[in-house]
C-alpha cells in the first residue's frame, strides 16, 4: 500500500508543476508593472536567503546534540525535516511573487480571468507541499521502519515553521506598520502610492510572511499530525501507514477541489465550494480506507474543519456583526477601535474551543484516542485546498500593489479590489484552520510523550496537586505570553525604523516630486530587524522544555505542555481573529461606510489595524509552531531524563 502514497505524492508535485506552467504562460502585463514586481521578487529572495543562512547555524547546531544524545537517524531526519520545510517555503514564494504581476494583468480581462491566475498560483504552492510532506513521511518511514524515528523529521520542519513565522511575521507586519503610520495616517496617500518608500517592503512582507511562512507552518502541521497518529498506531497496534494513505486519498480530492472554483462575482463562496468539494470527495474516499469507527472519526475531523472556517469568517468578515461593530466604534476614535477589537478577539475564543473540544471528545468516544488522531489527520487532509486559499491571498494583495503602483485603469484596480478583499478573508480562515488542527495535533503528540514516558518505567500520573504538574502548568502558560512578547516587540523596533525613514525620505520632498523614493532602505531595515529578532523565540521554544525536563524532570514536563496547549491555543485564536476583524473593518470603511478613506473613523481604524497586524500576522500564528516545537522535544528528551533519573 505504500507504492499509493508515493504516487500520490508524486502525482500531487507532478500537478503543482502542471499548474504552475499554466500561471507562467498567462501576460505579465507592461514594463512597469514588470518592473515593480522584479523588485518585489528581488526582495523577497534576498530576505529568504539571508533567513535561510541565519537557520541554517541554528539547524547545524541541534543536529550535532541530536546526533550525540540521541541517535544518528534521528538526527538524518531532523536535517532532512528542516530542508524539506525551507523548500516548501521557498517554492511557495517563488510562485506567489510570479502569479501577482500575471493577475494583475489578467484584471483587464475581468474578474474571471483574475481569479483563475491567482487561484491556480495558490494551488501551486497547496498542492506543492502537500506532495513533499506525503513523500518525505513515506520515504523515511520506508528507510526505517520505525515511526519514533521520523520525531526527528517532525522537528525539523517544526523548527523552520517557527523561525519562517517568526522571521517573515516580523519582516511583514513592520513593513506595514511603517507604511501605514507615515503613509496613510500622516501623508493621507493610498495603501499602494507609489511615493512610499516603504511600499515595495510592504509588498514583499507579504510573500516572505503569508506565503513562505504559512506553506512552512502547514507543511510542518502536516509531518507532525502525520507523525502524531503514526505514533499513536504503533503504539495502541494500529498500522503506521494508514495516515499515510488518508493523505494519499486526499491528494485526488484537492486535485478536483482546484477545479471546482468557478464564478463570475461570488468569489468566497467559489473558493467555499472548492472546499467542500475536496472534503466531500475525501470522506468518500476514507470510506474504503478505514473500519468504520475511524471513518466516523474522520468525519468528525472534517466537520470542524468547515466549522472553524465558519465560526472565523463570522468574526473576520466585514458581512457580520463583530467587524461592523469594531467600524461603528471607530466614529469615536482610535481608543473605541481598539476596544471593541479586543473584546472581539476575545469573545472570538469561544466558538473555536467549543468546536475542538467538542470534536476532541466525539473522535475519543467513537474510536478511542486513536480517533483523535485521525480526526486531525482528515482536517490536514484538507491541506492542499487550505494552502491554496491561503496564498490566493498574498497574490490578491500584491497584484492590487502592483495596479496601484503602475496607476492602472481604474476598471482593473476595481477587479484587483474585489479579489483583494476576498483575500483579506481567506488568510483569516486559514490561520483559525492551522491554529485548531496545530490544538489537536499537539494533544495527539501530548499523549505519545504520557505513553514514551510510562513505557519507559516512569509510570506517571498529572495529578493536580502534585506541586511539580502546578509548576509545569504556571510556566507552561506563561510561554505563550513571552513568547508573543517578544514578537510584537520585535514588531514595533523594526516598524520604528520604518517610520524614521519614510519621515525622512518625505521630508526631501518626495510628495512634491522633487525627489524619488528609496525602497532598498525600508527592505534592508525590515531584513535586518526580522533576521536579528526572530532568533530570542526561537531559543525560547528549544530551551523551556529542555530546562524543566532536565531540572524538575518528566511529570513538570508534562504540565508544562498540557499549560503551554491551553494557553497557546486561547492566545492564538484571540490574536488571530482581533488582527483579521480591525484589518476589515478597516476595509469596511474604505468601501464608503462612515464617511469612507480620509475620514475620522478611518483613520481610528488604521490605527486599531496597525496593532492588529503583528497579531494576526506575527505573534498568533507563530504559537502554532511553538507549540508542537516543546511537544516534539519533550518526546525527544524521554530516553535522556530517563537515563537521568536511574
């Protein structure tokens, strides 16, 4: 059965290239719409590059203590783990920054036309990654035989996610913090003027951050649900491969669900439609792959899939209550904006845990816990179709940079528009899908760290007052909260600097024309910041769990994850879906309502999206691989606190 998931995994990279052909093939418009997105790319690839050889030193050094302490698989599939997440990343940027200048010229030709370059651009980079986490899982599963092995390929990609995350979050969101204080609060110029020196590190924050990092964040929930249920199966004597196969069936499932978006107005509902599809034609297909409890698993998986996408759409999307609120409290000023996004972001919590929890529970009653694991592989089932929504996104938006900047016909600028807010809506949620699933993974991975450590003889048990699970659980909660920390931190250094050069570029006149903008100043700002302060959540994530394992020992551990989950989890989703509302009732009010773009409530409203920005774009979703980052070392670190204690 294993010759099924290489061919998938080889039909799903043979698609992606078939797609991208396509995409290539389409008009890359004029000269200057050329020229713009030439910079956009120059950029981006350069800030990759320099991410890239910055975790590269990190990646070294932990393979060498993974060889030494650990065994020397563990440490081959660690490397292999970590290159195969920066080659998902890459590859999905290296479309993203193609297919935005081919959309904006498809524009001219209508909405249709549009849609279809930056959908199939996206498909590229879903159904890219999809294939090369199926084929790295199966082909080291196939070498060794021994799923506690592939741990190592799990952590791998694991930590590129956090550090991609991290890295591209931080370049993103000071990019558009920057842009947006001097540019649109202080000079009163357009989102996209081409006067704003920050404008073209702006427009590559979103390939580096959007794409690049959320394709590494999905591929290594992938490995690591995978991994999870691989665990589990060995474990409980369920076969190591049928995860494998739920992925393989999968792949046929996204091919179709691609295919199935189609519209000429309703752009959402296309891209709901493709969804649907894939899920649909996946539960059919684990039909014939499972015994019937775990099928009914799987559908329990699918089920909060679509209900994540709908309990995040009702909070993010400008069409309901919540985000016209947030725009309603603009008309009184920045400090009513902010207020209204919190308690949004907050209330937002409650669906999503009530949907996972329910889940969880219905998965554990119907096929024990091993269902749990499978129902969180059927939602990563869905990865193909998910990455592809995701980075429909960051195309949208940088194809509507690049009409601005090239001062289109302001019929294509309209098409540009439309698309461009419906992308704003699809990365919102997708990162509610990766936060929820990332939940559930990280449980999956919980429950092999209990069982690596009573099969080591420990025999624990997380009782509640026992003082070291109290310990654990204190500082478990507390990571999240450092760790965000220290990214929205990092965020408002690097968008200080943003902010100093763009005043000051203004000030020789640039408004006036006496003089051109410099983007290399802004892109080397944001590079240098993001490469420079990603590195301290990084440490952090490696070092907690190692800390507490070593001194307070396996049952602090323990609580330290079970904190870090709950508080991960709550922080991410809040984050997320605050970042997403503010940013659309932005929107919202740009499309005319309040008094529409230069009015008092705009204005609020900027402001309550510049703090919205490193939060649903740096801080949220980096919780995800910050999670599973501790989760995956404490089950790597079982056999040496065990040698410890005897």
């Amino acid at each position: 059965m294993i010759e099924l998931v290489f061919a998938a995994g080889m039909a799903s990279i043979l698609f992606s290239l078939f797609l991208a052909r396509g995409v290539l093939a389409h008009e890359k418009g004029n000269e200057k719409m050329e020229q713009i997105a030439a910079a956009i790319r120059t950029g981006a690839n350069s800030y990759l590059k320099r991410q890239y050889k910055t975790i590269a030193v990190f990646a070294v050094a932990i393979a060498a203590l993974l060889y030494a302490f650990i065994n020397t698989a563990t440490a081959v599939t660690f490397v292999a783990g970590a290159a195969l997440s920066a080659l998902a990343g890459y590859a999905g940027m290296q479309i993203s920054v193609r297919a935005n200048v081919k959309t904006a010229a498809a524009a001219k030709n209508g909405l249709e036309k549009a849609l279809n370059v930056a959908v199939k651009g996206g498909a590229v980079t879903g159904m890219f990654v999809a294939g090369i986490a199926l084929l790295g899982l199966a082909s080291f599963y196939q070498l060794y035989n021994d799923p506690f092995t592939l741990i190592g390929l799990g952590f791998g990609a694991s930590l590129i996610s956090l550090f991609a995350r991290v890295g591209g979050g931080i370049y993103t969101k000071a990019a558009d913090v920057g842009a947006d204080l001097v540019g649109k609060l202080e000079a009163g110029i357009p989102e996209d003027d081409p006067r704003n020196p920050a404008v073209i590190a702006d427009n590559v924050g979103d390939n580096v951050g959007d794409c690049a990092g959320m394709a590494a964040d999905l591929f290594e929930t992938y490995v690591v649900s995978a991994l999870g249920a691989m665990l589990l199966g060995n474990i409980l004597g369920f076969s190591a491969e049928t995860p494998l196969l739920m992925g393989a069936a999968a792949i046929a499932a996204s091919m179709v669900g691609v295919y199935a978006i189609r519209t000429k107005d309703k752009i959402m509902r296309a891209l709901y439609a493709g969804l649907i599809v894939s899920a649909l034609l996946s539960a059919v297909a684990f039909y014939f792959i499972l015994t019937p409890s775990l099928f009914y698993a799987s559908a329990v998986g699918l089920t909060v899939s679509l209900l994540l996408f709908g309990a995040t759409e009702y909070y993010t999307s400008e069409k309901h209550g919540p985000v016209r609120y947030i725009a309603d409290s603009s008309k009184t000023g920045a400090a009513t904006t902010m207020i209204a996004g919190i308690s949004v972001g907050m209330q937002s919590t409650a669906l999503p845990i009530l949907i996972v929890t329910a889940g969880m529970l219905a998965a554990y009653y119907i096929a024990g816990l091993y269902g749990i694991a499978i129902a969180v592989m059927a939602m990563l089932s869905l990865i193909g179709m998910v990455i592809t929504m995701d980075a429909y996104g960051p195309i949208t938006d940088n194809a509507g940079g690049i009409a601005e900047m090239a001062g289109l016909d302001k019929k294509i600028r309209e098409v540009t528009d439309k698309l461009d807010a419906v992308g704003y809506r699809t990365k919102a949620v997708t990162k509610a899908f990766a936060i929820g699933s990332a939940a559930l993974a990280a449980l999956t991975l919980f429950a092999t760290y209990v069982m690596e450590v009573n099969k080591a003889g420990a025999n624990v048990t997380f009782a509640l007052n026992d003082p070291l699970v109290l310990a654990g659980l204190f500082i478990g909660g507390l990571i999240p909260f450092l760790f965000s920390a220290m990214t929205m931190t990092a965020v408002g250094k690097a968008a200080f600097g943003v902010v100093e050069e763009v005043r000051a570029q203004f000030k020789k006149g640039i408004l006036e024309g006496k003089a051109s903008p410099d983007y290399g100043r802004c892109v080397d700002i944001v590079t240098s910041s993001a490469l420079k302060e990603m590195a301290m959540p990084g440490i952090l994530s490696v070092t907690a769990p190692v800390a507490i394992g070593l001194v307070l020992g396996p049952v602090a551990l323990g609580g330290l994850l079970m904190g870090c989950i709950v508080t991960g989890f709550l922080m991410a989703i809040m984050m997320t879906n605050s970042g997403g509302a503010w940013d659309n009732a932005k929107k919202y009010i740009e499309a005319g309502a309040h008094g529409g773009k230069g009015s008092d409530a705009h204005k609020a409203a900027v402001v309550g999206d510049t703090v919205g920005d490193p939060y649903k774009d740096t801080s949220g979703p980096a919780i995800n691989p910050l999670i599973k980052v501790m989760n995956i070392i404490a089950i790597l670190l079982v056999p040496v606190m065990m040698a410890m204690a005897r």
